[in-house]
C-alpha cells in the first residue's frame, strides 16, 4: 500500500517547476476534505520538500518562503491537532520535524529550535510504537535513535517494498525511495 496518496496532475506540476501550482493544487484538495490525513500528509511532504530544497535544486525568485512556511505551520499544527494518533502522520511528519526543525519555527531562538527537534523524534518513535509493524516508522525512527548497523538492517528489509510504499515519480516519493534504501 502507498504511503503517499497520489494526486492527479501533482507529477507533471513538479517537472514544470511549478511549486506554487502545486501547493494551491494540494491545499485545495486538503482544505476541500480537512480530517482526511492522507490529503494532509501529502501537503504537508510537499511544502516540507520545497523548503528543504530551497537554495538547493528549487527555482524559488518567484516563490514565496514565507507562504510555504506558513502552509508547513498550519498542516503540522492541524496534524498534531488532530492526527496524533496517526502513525503516517506521526511518521513522516516526526522525521520532517526531527530533521529540519528550523522550518516548523516561524519566529524563535535555538532553543525552540530543539525542543521543536526533540517533538519531532518523540512523534517518530509514537509512530513505531503505535505501528511497530510499519517499516518506514521502524527505519526512520533508527536513523533517528540507533546506530548505523541497527538502519542498514532495517533498509534491508524494507528495500524490495520501496517501489510499492512510494510508487509515484512525485519528488517527495523519490526522495523518500532514495533515503530508505541500501547506499
């Protein structure tokens, strides 16, 4: 089963370096259908993804960080709301969090900063505890706890599953196929 939900049109919008289409696609689609965690996660992965990659690989003269940013503090905000429970949620949100804390924090000082950090490794390791069968929670939540050889094991297992969890040529399903898998 796909981790991700596919969204029509989403694919074709990234190719085109459309990344401000594609975030008014996906807030439409979340805010037409608001406790549908799929829609959610797919919004909040995608402005998550364009963030992370701002001054990397994302055309962005024309974008707005400060919209992107806001989008990413409405969806987490409304997620821990209201999806707490969620191991999805909890998952790719607490590694999104974990990771880069720095984008959940619109106005703060280091310290939020980890403690922020901090929330976002307590929410990976509910999902794993809520879900101990999900082995996106269970690699995510090593890379996050363990050591090295604990992740590489636990790619192992989930290698031969990428392409079902994360099927589509989306950007944020690539990037999670590339950072699952045996490098």
């Amino acid at each position: 089963m796909s981790y991700l939900m596919n969204i029509e049109g989403l694919v074709e919008l990234e190719q085109q370096e459309k990344w401000e289409e594609s975030r008014e696609l996906l807030y439409g689609i979340w805010a037409s259908d608001e406790l549908n965690s799929g829609k959610l996660i797919r919004l909040l992965s995608e402005c998550w993804y364009v963030m992370a990659q701002w001054d990397c690989y994302i055309e962005n003269e024309e974008l707005s960080f400060q919209v992107f940013q806001n989008t990413l503090v409405e969806c987490t905000e409304f997620g821990i709301k209201n999806f707490i429970d969620n191991p999805r949620f909890l998952c790719l949100a607490g590694y999104m969090i974990s990771l880069l804390p720095y984008l959940f924090v619109v106005n703060g000082t280091e310290d939020l900063y980890a403690k922020w950090e901090q929330k976002g490794v307590d929410m990976l390791r509910r999902a794993y505890k809520l879900d101990p069968d999900d082995k996106v929670a269970k690699v995510l939540n090593l890379g996050r706890t363990s050591g090295f050889s604990d992740t590489n094991k636990a790619r192992e297992s989930i290698t031969t599953e990428l392409v079902t969890l994360f099927p589509y040529e989306t950007s944020v399903d690539v990037y999670f196929r590339d950072i699952l898998s045996i490098r």
